[in-house]
C-alpha cells in the first residue's frame, strides 16, 4: 500500500516537472494551462476530441503549442467582451443623460454628417438639441 502512494507521488512531482517545462500537460481531455511568465493562474479545461483535435491542428501548422493557441483564444475573447461591455456602458450612459436632458441628435442627423467625412464638405459634428 505505502509503495503504491509513494508511485503515486513520483507519478504527480514528473508531471508538476513536466507542468512547468513545457507550460502545458493534456489529461486525456483535459489541458492544464500554466503561465510560467510570473507564475499565473492554472486553470483546467475539458475539451471534447472534436475541439481537441482542431486545436492541436491549428497549433501543428502554427508551429505552436496547443497551450499558445488557447492562450491567445482566451485573451482575444476576454479582449472582445471587455470592448462589449464598454460598448455597452456608454449605451446606457447615453441613454441616461437624455432622459435627464433631452438632448439628442436624429439618426438623419448622424447619417448626414457622417456622410460628409473624407469629403471636401467635412463639418463638425451637429449640436444636440432637444
């Protein structure tokens, strides 16, 4: 019994070894993804063998490794979300200072304008009213 906890243990320190030589480990269909750059998060995640497979795909014809490929992922989208949201924000916040104003331009008055951009007749943005 103790020699078999202790094969264990072996078995875990070789792939904590592994872990942090190479950035990444597969557990079947888990990745464990390390950032060594100043030690990050460590995060598990299951992937089916269809995703799998396409991500070991683009990262073989990248010359990458798979856990590069998720990495950027992860970032563009996280990237992508924060961008919604502040997207989002001004929306609401725009919405809030007309209810408190009024103040507005119509949407022929945004075309209109943005139709002169680029143009010998480029003028200013037009003045909200109410």
């Amino acid at each position: 019994m103790i020699s078999g906890e202790i094969l264990k243990a072996q078995e875990t320190i070789k792939k904590t070894l592994i872990l942090f030589t190479t950035g990444e480990i597969i557990f079947g269909r888990y990745y464990l993804l390390i950032n060594n750059e100043g030690f990050g998060m460590a995060t598990s995640v299951k992937l089916d063998d269809d995703l799998e497979s396409r991500i070991q795909h683009l990262a073989d014809i990248r010359h990458r490794s798979a856990h590069w490929i998720m990495r950027e992922a992860i970032r563009d989208y996280v990237e992508r979300e924060e961008a919604r949201e502040r997207f989002k924000q001004e929306a609401l916040a725009s919405w809030t200072a007309y209810q408190e104003t009024g103040q507005h331009l119509t949407g022929q008055e945004v075309r209109d304008w943005l139709k002169t951009w680029g143009t010998d007749k480029d003028t200013e943005i037009p003045e909200c009213h109410e």
